[in-house]
C-alpha cells in the first residue's frame, strides 16, 4: 500500500494553514505554537527551523525532542475519525496535533488542551 502524502509534506506548508485558522478565530501563533511544543518538544527557535528548513512531517516527527506522555490523552473526531483508534504511529501524532489546533481555534482553556499540565 501507498504511502500517505500527508508524510512527505513539509510541516510548513500545513502550519501556515493551522495559525490562519486559530487568527479567523481570534486566537494567536503563540497559542498554536505552545500546543505544539506541549505535543513535541520543540522550542520557538527549533518551529522557525523546522518551517525555513520545509522539513517533512515525518521527519518533523521523528525528530522531535520528546513526544509529550499526555498525548494519549488526546481523544475525539478530526475528519470524522477517532484519534484515540488511529492505528499508524505517525499518522496518529499527525492528528493529535490537529486536534490540538482545533481546540485553540475553539477557544478551549489551555489547561484543558494541555490536558491538565499548567500552562
């Protein structure tokens, strides 16, 4: 079977896409940036790199500095499947971190997206 596409996109051209949909909703970069070094890892100066470098969303993944433990906690539908029974690794961080982007766009408490971690 074929690879997902998803895989060998570049994180920029999709991150671009996560911080317009949070600003129509009145949220912030800094708000989608912190969800997804909550999931990852990453710092500010590692998201820069990664969106200059155009680094691929398996890579990104790969080289994360440390997935967050709290990530199973990420449950519900993102494009009418459940996140919790997705059985690809990578494919299933791919939509923890959309459905992360989703909560901030829906004004979600960010202690509640970081499911319970101060934030």
């Amino acid at each position: 079977m074929a690879e997902h596409r998803i895989y060998s996109t570049s994180f920029a051209s999709v991150y671009v896409h996560y911080v317009a949909k949070a600003e129509r909703k009145g949220h912030t970069r800094g708000e989608v940036d912190q969800v997804i070094s909550w999931l990852t890892g990453y710092d500010a100066g590692d998201l820069e790199r990664i969106v200059a470098d155009e680094t691929d969303f398996r890579t990104f993944f790969a080289e994360a500095p440390r997935m967050n433990p709290n990530a199973s906690l990420i449950t519900g539908l993102i494009c009418g499947i459940r996140v919790e029974e997705i059985e690809d690794p990578l494919m299933q961080q791919i939509r923890y971190m959309d459905k992360l982007v989703d909560e901030v766009a829906r004004g979600k408490k960010m202690t509640s997206i970081l499911r319970g971690t101060p934030a």
